[in-house]
C-alpha cells in the first residue's frame, strides 16, 4: 500500500510540473522570425540579393507560443561571412594574407538602418570596400573576383538575444575600371 501511495505522490507531483511549464509556455514563451521578400524564416533564409542601391528590409516579429502576435520586444543585427565549404578565399591587408571566413564581424562594411520592426541594410560597396571599411586603417587589395553566392550571412538576435535567425545574402558588385577596346568588338 505504501508503494501505490508514494508512486500516485510522485505521479501528482510530475503533472503539476507538466502544467505549470504549460503555462509558462502558453503565457509567456514566444518564438522569434523575420520575414524578407515575403519570405518568412525561423531559423535560417537566403537567396537574397543586396545591392548599394538596393538596400533589403527585413521586418521583425514575434510571435506567442500559443499562436497571435507578440509585443516587438526589439532586436540586435551583425553580419557575418556565411561560411560554405569550398568557398573560402584569402584575400591580402597590409602584405599579410588572410581568410574570408575567419572574419570575426563585417557589421561595418554595411549601412543598416534600425526601426522598431524592420531594418535595412545596404553595403558599402563590393567585397573590396566592406574590408576596408571592416579594416579602415589599412591597405586591403582588391578581391572582387572571389566573391560567391550567399557570401554573407545577417545574424538577427531577439532581444534578449535567447533567439536567432539567419539570412544568407548576395552582393550585386558593380564592375568599375572595365573599358572595352571598340576596335576589338566583332560583330
């Protein structure tokens, strides 16, 4: 009998456990997307295409557990290389050479505009000027030529950065220098 008495004890002490994190979820769990394009993402997007000219919004939101929209309760954004394998190139600052990838934080090289529930972001230029505006005091030579699809990756922290999604992008470069001999074009 003490046997039976102990296991319905531990058995009541198990569902109210349950339902109290039912109500924690319910109440107060929420879950963290952004939407580009009219593409919506939880965790991880990409396909875009950002230009200078052609900034991206992407639009913030939260949504309850239980299903309705959450308060916007804000958000972080740094942008980072997306690393994909065999993708990787070194590129050469101040005669040292180094790798893309390894990059720590390309934030800089990029102008975000911030609003309550969407932002924008453009860059600065190619790959070429993002590393010099990402390294302002020193010499990065020119590596237009290895940039990739999807090449960067925009991280969107909640705000109580417990949430992320990630948006893998491209950027259209601009071709600047190129001169065409008009002697040399057959038709």
């Amino acid at each position: 009998m003490k046997v039976i008495t102990f296991i319905v004890k531990i058995l009541i002490v198990l569902m109210l456990l349950v339902a109290i994190m039912g109500v924690i979820v319910y109440f107060g769990g929420y879950d963290f997307f952004v939407t580009c394009e009219g593409e919506t993402i939880f965790d991880v997007g990409g396909g875009f295409t950002v230009s200078k000219d052609e900034p991206l919004r992407v639009d913030v939101g939260y949504v309850k557990a239980n299903g309705g929209n959450a308060e916007n309760k804000g958000y972080s954004v740094r942008v980072v290389p997306n690393p994909i394998n065999g993708k990787d190139f070194d590129f050469v600052m101040n005669n040292a050479i180094y790798s893309f990838q390894a990059e720590p934080d390309l934030t800089d090289g990029f102008i975000i505009e911030e609003h309550d529930t969407y932002f924008t972001i453009a860059p600065k230029g190619g790959i070429t000027q993002i590393l010099r505006a990402v390294h302002p005091n020193s010499a990065v030579e020119d590596c237009r030529t290895k940039a990739y699809d999807n090449m960067y990756s925009i991280i969107i922290y909640s705000n109580d950065g417990d949430k992320y999604v990630k948006v893998n992008f491209s950027i259209v470069e601009s071709l600047e220098g190129v001169e065409l001999d008009k002697e040399a074009i057959q038709f």
